[in-house]
C-alpha cells in the first residue's frame, strides 16, 4: 500500500511455482467446449474434483452461522463462502453441490454460463474465446514446424520471441523472424498446457498461455501436509488429515 493505494492484483511471473495439472501435451490439439476439455478431438474426463462456479439461492431465513455450519460439513471452505458473500456465486465439486442441493434451506443452485472474455491468452488478439470455450489451439512440439499466419502469430508469438529468444517484428504484409521474412517456424523446445482444478478461479495456461519445457520444475508425487485454507479461522491449525501421506497420483 502506497501513495496510489493498494494493489489489487499483480502481474504472473511465469517464473513462479504453481501445481496445475497438465492438460495437454506437445503436438496435440487442445480445445474446451462447454468445460470439458478435448484433446485431439477426444473428450478427456472430468478430475473426480474439479470446481465450477454455480449461484446458490438461500431461503431468507437462512442464518450465516447455519449457512456456515453446512459448509463445513460439505467441507466448503471461507474462502469459497467470501466468493458467495461477495458474488453471489461459490466453486463447487459435484459432492459439494449435491450436498447443498439437499439442504431444504437452499432454494436453488444455478450452473454460471461463463461468458468472461478478461485476460485470456493471447492478450494482443481477442479470438472470443472464454474460460469454458477455449480454443482450439495447437501445442508446440520440439522439432515440429507449424505454419505461421495474421491469424495464428498472437499464439506463437510469446514462445518464438521470449522463450525460443529470437528477434520477432509483426507486420501488417508480414511477420519477421531474425530480420528474415518467415511463413513458418521450427520449434525448439516442448510445451505443454496446464489447468487448475478450479476452472472459474486458476491461473494456469488460459492467461499464460504455453508452458516450455525448461520452466518445468518437478512433478508432486507425495503430501506429507495439507492445512485448510481456514487454518487461522478459529485461531488454531486445521490440518485436512484425509490428505495426509496420499501420493499425488492417486488424486484423479
């Protein structure tokens, strides 16, 4: 906080750790149409615990202690509460929502039809893409040459120039690689496309686009400790035991 107040959000820095499960690999296609991913043409299976946003309606009566007592049951966490406080709306797992669904003091729950266009990769041509309906976009592969175009280069652009380091000018007649005219490039590197679990509230490959191989760190394959987002709610650590000593691989 300074003389221009608070920030309110900050740039990613690509160089930063995250855990996002990868998506999509080199060479395929990838495309999301109405939350469901689809790789090659394929539809590919929901995580057993991936989140969407949905508009939880309660009864009046409804007190915010009662209301919190379910979503600890239902194992819904302040966070997500903060969302429906602010919002109206809270990211739900199918457990999640069919238990609230039950709950005599919910009215309703309405599935959010995303139609935020905010942010998205790439950020210099708006393809009307959105969270739920991405794509398709094609994955670079070392070695593979892809065709570049007006309407491809916003996607390529990033990984030719930052990642791949060479001389990029985008022209009106033409695109410029190291001062060469070029209609196509040969990759040098992989990438790979990664998502978060929470599809209405993740930072992952529909903001930055392209993963490349070098800023791949590691992969989990352990917990050995889980605290809940509410650790400091009541003033004492909440460690989540269920998750205590799983292997990563397990969590589908």
């Amino acid at each position: 906080k300074g003389q221009y107040g608070e920030v309110a959000i900050r740039p990613a820095d690509r160089r930063e750790n995250y855990v996002k499960r990868c998506v999509g690999l080199p060479g395929q296609t990838l495309q999301i149409k109405n939350k469901t991913i689809y790789v090659d043409g394929k539809a590919e299976p929901m995580p057993q615990n991936v989140q969407f946003s949905y508009a939880v309606y309660a009864h009046e009566d409804l007190t915010a202690q009662k209301f919190d007592g379910l979503c600890n049951q239902l194992g819904i966490s302040d966070e997500q509460r903060s969302d429906w406080n602010r919002f109206g709306t809270m990211p739900l797992t199918r457990e999640s929502h069919q238990g609230l669904a039950a709950c005599e003091a919910i009215d309703s729950i309405v599935e959010v039809m995303d139609g935020w266009f905010g942010n998205l990769y790439p950020l210099n041509h708006d393809y009307g893409w959105t969270r739920d309906n991405y794509g398709p976009i094609h994955i670079p592969a070392k070695g593979e040459t892809i065709q570049l175009t007006q309407d491809n280069i916003a996607i390529y652009e990033r990984p030719i120039r930052t990642y791949e380091g060479n001389d990029l000018v985008i022209t009106d007649k033409e695109i410029l690689i190291n001062g060469q005219p070029a209609t196509e490039y040969t990759f040098k590197m992989d990438y790979y496309w990664m998502m978060g679990d929470n599809r209405h509230n993740s930072a992952d490959s529909r903001y930055w686009g392209f993963v490349p191989e070098d800023h791949v760190v590691g992969k989990p394959l352990f917990i050995w400790l889980s605290i809940s987002p509410d650790a400091y709610t009541d003033h004492f650590l909440r460690i989540r035991w269920n998750r205590l000593f799983r292997w990563v691989g397990n969590i589908k």
